[in-house]
C-alpha cells in the first residue's frame, strides 16, 4: 500500500434533489421506497439477491444464495442458467423479440439495427461456428475487435455455450494482446481485418498476426471483415467470419450452466506485476448487472440507452451488452471517435437516435468543455432525460457544465463508481430518489456494504479522508485472478484484512455521502484507463537504452492524470531529446497509445529508501510541480532529490 496521507479538500455545497416530474414516473420514485429497499437488503442480503435474482431465467434453482469462505464467494450455488438466454432467449416471447436490441452507427456514417430476433439468429450461428471447430465448454476465447455489433455478437456466442470470453481492447498493442492471450490460454482468438478510428483504419489483424508469433494456444482466428483493407490470412488457422456464419444454422441451444461457471474475464492493471485477468461468474454477475441497469438509469421499456465506452473496457461490458439487454432494452454503440468528422458527434447521434439515457466519462467531458459549448449547442437534445458518468472522480466544475450544457438543467447525474473487479455499479445516486450534489457518488446502492477506514480497518469518522472498503459480499464480485488465488487474496483482502479493499481513497460527508478521492495504490488513471505503473516501468526497461525507471501520476487537466517517466539510463547511452520520444513510440507499442508517457525525465539516481524501495511520493511531488512536503527521513541519498530538482531545467 502506498505510504500516502489522505487529506481531503474538496467542500462542495450545491445540492440537486430530483425533479417532481422525474421522480414521479422512475422505478424507485422516493426516499422512503429507497429507504425501505436498503433497510431489507441490510436485514436480509441474500433474500434481497435472491429476490432479484429470481426475476431472470434460471434452468433450475440454486439450493444456496451465498456460500462464502472468505475471501471465495459462490452465489446460487446449485442453480443453472445462461447469461446469453437471459440477453436474448427471455425476450423473444413477446413483443420485444420485434425491438432493437443493438442500435449502432459506424464512424463512416453506416448504421445498423439489429431486433432482439436477429440476434438471437446471429449469435446462435456464430456459437454454431465455434461448436463446429470444436470450440466447446470450459475453452476461452479472446476476441480482439472494433465497436461493431459483432463484438456483441462474439461475446454472446461464447456465454451461450459456455466458452469464457477475455475482451482485449482494440486500443492495445500487439505484445499487450500476446500477453493477454497467453496467461488465458486462449484456443481461439476472434478479431477482424481492421476498425475505423478518427478516419483511419487501426490494423487490428496485422496487430493479432504479430501477437500469434508468440502465442501457442490459439488454433483458430475468426476474422470478421469490416474495412475490407488486403490483409494476411494463414490457412488453415484462419478463417472468415462470413465464410462460417453462411454454412451455420440460426439454432444453438444455450449451455445449462451453473452459476458459477466463469462468463468472462477481463484483464486490469494491478499495484505490481502484469495485468490481471480478472474472472466474473454467470449467475452473480448477471443479477448484479441486470439490477444496477435499471435502477441506476432508471430503465424503461421505451428508452433508448446510450453508454459511449469502449465495449473493451468493463463499461461496455456491463452497459453495453448485458446490462441493456438483460434489460430488454434499446442499446446504442457507436464505432469510432467522439470529435469526427467534427467535436459534435455524440450530440448528433443523441439527436438522430433520440437517446434518452446518456452515460460517458469525466474525461471526455474535459474534452467537450475544451471544444466549447458551440457543438451541444448546435443539437436537439431535448430527448436525454438521464445522464451518467463513470471511470474517476468527477470535478465539480464539469458536472455542472454537464448539467447544463447536455442536461439542459434538466436530467439528473448519476455518478456511479464501481471497478472491474466490482463488475456492476456500487455507488451511485438512484436518480428518483436520491438528492446529488456535483462530484460525489452519493450512497452505496442497496445491499453493497462500503465504509472508508484506516489502515487497521477502523471506521474513520465523517469527512475524513481514509481507504474506501466493501464489507460484504456482492454477487458481482470478481471470484479470482485466472490462474493466481493467491494473487486474488493478497491484492485484494490482505490489505485490510477481511475487507476487501479497493485501491482508491474516500471520504463520507455528514449525510452520508461518498466523495471518491482516487487511487491510492500505483495505478494510474489516465482517461479513465487504469494503468499500472509497474507495467510502464517493464516497458521502459525492456527498451536497451534503460537501466531502471519509475512512473508516476501528475494531474492533468483534459486526461485527469498524466503520466511522467524518471529514468536513468544504462551505461554508454546518452540523455538526447531523440531518446525521449523513442521511449515514449517504446511504450505506445508494447502497452498501447493510451500508456504512453507525457513526459521522460533523464536522472543519474532514483531516490530510495534504504531497503531499496523507490520512493514514488517524491517523485509524484516533483513530476507535480509541488514542493516535497512529506517525510524525507527514510531517503537513502538525500543528494539524489537535490540533484532531480535541479535536472528540471
Ligand atoms: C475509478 C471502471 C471516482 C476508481 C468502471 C476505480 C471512479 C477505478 C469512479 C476503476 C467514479 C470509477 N468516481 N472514481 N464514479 N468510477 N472510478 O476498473 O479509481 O476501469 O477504482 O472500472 O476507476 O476502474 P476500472
């Protein structure tokens, strides 16, 4: 854990309660209905889960809610069920197999509209494809696409016939993915020739050919054509989608799974080492995500919901795919860039597709601000009724330019915080009931148990600073680490024993508020991308020219952290500008564009402590700009801060 002293500054006054009219039609329309929900789930947590739980379709019921030997949870043990059937197969005994289930506009303009009957059609023929090359139960799956529906598609495939899909980003590199595929032991990998990004074309299979070099387990590649741009296709390992989708039947029953049959898992950045694959279970994850969808954004049959993630991300994940369409409901995505052809394209989408549910990130609402209030201006956004952010603290500041400038003063925010490893929303305002006041996350939703501790995992008391916890286990909760449970039981519930601990800083206000201050362990939050350090640190090392590295944070304004590289470099190579940006194209490739440095700083020496440890509170003091306030004494050369002071030019 970081050696960090948590002081809370922020004091934010304004208070927003929702609207008569808003409240008067949501789910959850009042304080004392919010009230009554959280005093059950606090006196009966898992007849609460089980209530909501049995709202979806189980094949046969669990014997147990929750079998909990700490820190492994099992929910519903004995039930079977599949996610996929729940997205698809539930709703197409009424009118809503006739609806839009996935709504999508491709950067270049071309949209698609797919019923909830077509995709059904179309995820039993690509789980077909995958039966027929022996893809089967148990297998997992990497799937390495653009937005395109049929990443949507992929996903639903796997969980139909139980193969655990593990999304990697089309952002990252082609070495990011080798690594990803390797620790998955992944036997098929799915991508396609290329996406389209800000009017370019990201070479998404010329990135998997370079990845498949070193990654022994795949047998297949399904290639999905969407550029149509020449690539290299490796017969027999690879194959066209279309090509296989044609010869496959539009029936495929789905899995009888139990519940805690692992649905995905997602690699995140941790404190140490390489990224995690973070693994979700069926059964709990399902309940967790169909719940938080509609409560949070208060979802109704005649919504149109919009979560502009990136469906590589957890985000898209949930609010994307499962969450909306365990919902039955209209779930828009949207390919490339936010600001091509122009700054105001989410708007004009909002505006075609008359959105009503519209959730983004602080990040990109720096962006929007930056642009200017011309480009909102320009549209019709009369149709939002509900906006929501996600992925780091929101500044005071860009949540009322939110508020009025895409809100109109009229949609309520939710700030919803929550985290791979979390899988669903856990705090979050419920929009009908529950006053917001701008940057806090509000309360914890009912039946998730949070509190902000010491380090002994003592309550501190209102408004202090301290490590945000969850006390009690939730159905969406990461079950492991793939391959790693000790990993598992070391990150996440040795810290604060019995707790488990989530790596970011909070505080609770006098009503009982929540105000997230960040992460407090080395990950690093660039645009909403979790970033650890140590990843960044490997990267630079790997480079000839580097001895030994150390990244940290530094605010920054547009991504809300920046990230600032201290190196020093192995003996003969020389500290030239050229060198700085080669690092930086070092980095871009071996991680992703995302994780690059902003800025390389050359020194003779790291400051250490004595037993070797780099003292990153330093260092994220210097690349900030801001005096060393803290604690020196521990400095193994106190020479080696002097002389970095001096090195900032
Ligand atoms: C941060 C994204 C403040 C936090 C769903 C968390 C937030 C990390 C919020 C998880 C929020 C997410 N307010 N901080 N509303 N939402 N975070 O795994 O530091 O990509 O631990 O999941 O993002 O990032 P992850």
């Amino acid at each position: 854990m970081a050696e960090t002293h948590i002081e809370s500054l922020l004091k934010e006054q304004r208070i927003f309660p929702p609207s008569p009219e808003f409240s008067k039609h949501a789910h959850i329309h009042s304080l004392e209905v919010y009230d009554s929900i959280t005093k059950r789930a606090a006196e009966d947590p898992e007849g609460y889960w089980a209530d909501i739980a049995a709202e979806l379709d189980w094949f046969e019921p669990w014997k147990k809610v929750l079998e909990w030997d700490s820190p492994f949870a099992k929910w519903f043990v004995g039930g079977k069920t599949n996610i996929a059937f729940n997205c698809i197969d539930r709703h197409l005994s009424s009118a809503t197999k006739n609806k839009v289930a996935i709504l999508w506009e491709g950067e270049p303009g071309d949209v698609r509209a797919l019923s909830y009957q077509m995709l059904h059609y179309e995820v039993c023929r690509f789980a077909n494809v995958l039966k027929s090359l022996g893809i089967e139960k148990g297998d997992r799956a990497t799937i390495y696409m653009g937005m395109v529906p049929e990443l949507a598609i992929a996903m639903l495939a796997c969980a139909r016939i139980g193969v655990t899909h593990n999304v990697v980003f089309g952002g990252f590199s082609a070495e990011a993915l080798r690594d990803r595929i390797n620790d998955s032991k992944s036997r098929v990998l799915i991508t396609a020739d290329g996406a389209y990004r800000r009017g370019a074309i990201v070479p998404l299979k010329k990135n998997a050919d370079e990845a498949l070099s070193g990654a022994p387990s795949i047998e297949r590649v399904i290639v999905y054509k969407r550029t149509g741009e020449p690539v290299n296709m490796a017969p027999p390992r690879d194959l066209w989608w279309h090509d296989q989708v044609a010869k496959m039947a539009g029936v495929c029953p789905a899995e009888r799974l139990e519940a805690e049959h692992p649905v995905f898992m997602l690699y995140t950045s941790g404190t140490t080492g390489k990224p995690k694959g973070v693994v979700h279970a069926t059964g709990g994850y399902m309940t967790n995500v169909y719940i938080t969808t509609k409560w949070v954004f208060d979802l109704k049959d005649e919504d149109t919901f919009w979560c502009s993630a990136d469906v590589g991300w957890v985000t898209g994940h949930s609010y994307i795919v499962y969450g909306p369409l365990l919902n039955g409901a209209t779930s828009v995505m949207y390919e490339g860039a936010p600001n091509y052809p122009e700054p105001d394209r989410f708007w004009s989408i909002i505006e075609k597709f008359k959105v009503n549910i519209f959730y983004t990130a602080p990040t990109a609402i720096r962006s929007f601000i930056k642009w200017g209030d011309l480009w909102p201006a320009k549209h019709d956004l009369s149709s939002l009724r509900l906006l929501g952010t996600v992925g780091e603290p929101i500044n005071p500041e860009a949540w009322m330019w939110y508020h009025k400038n895409i809100g109109r003063d009229r949609c309520p925010i939710v700030d919803t915080w929550w985290q791979t490893e979390t899988g669903a929303i856990m705090i979050s305002p419920i929009p009908g009931a529950l006053p917001t006041k701008p940057g806090s996350a509000t309360r914890p939703l009912p039946g998730v148990v949070v509190d902000v501790v010491d380090r002994q995992g003592k309550s501190v008391g209102t408004n202090q600073g301290g490590f945000l916890v969850i006390k009690r286990p939730w159905p969406s909760m990461l079950r492991t680490i793939y391959g790693d449970p000790e990993r598992y039981k070391k990150q996440y519930w040795s810290e604060i024993p019995g707790m488990y601990f989530t790596g970011d800083g909070a505080r609770c206000d006098e009503d009982g508020y929540l105000w997230i201050m960040g992460r407090i362990d080395d990950v690093i939050n660039v645009s909403g991308h979790r970033i650890g350090t140590m990843e960044v640190e490997s990267s630079l090392v790997s480079h000839p020219t580097v001895a030994e590295a150390a990244v940290v944070g530094r605010p920054d304004e547009l991504k809300g952290q920046g990230i600032v590289a201290f190196v020093t470099l192995a003996a003969g190579h020389q500290a030239a500008p050229a060198l700085k940006e080669e690092l930086k194209g070092h980095v871009a490739k071996t991680i992703g564009g995302f994780a690059k440095p902003d800025e390389i700083r050359f020194t003779d020496a790291l400051p250490k402590t004595r037993s070797g440890k780099i003292m990153r509170r330093l260092l994220r003091d210097l690349a900030s700009g801001q005096a060393t306030v803290g604690d020196t004494t521990t400095l193994e050369d106190f020479s080696v801060l002097t002389k970095l002071r001096e090195e900032e030019e």
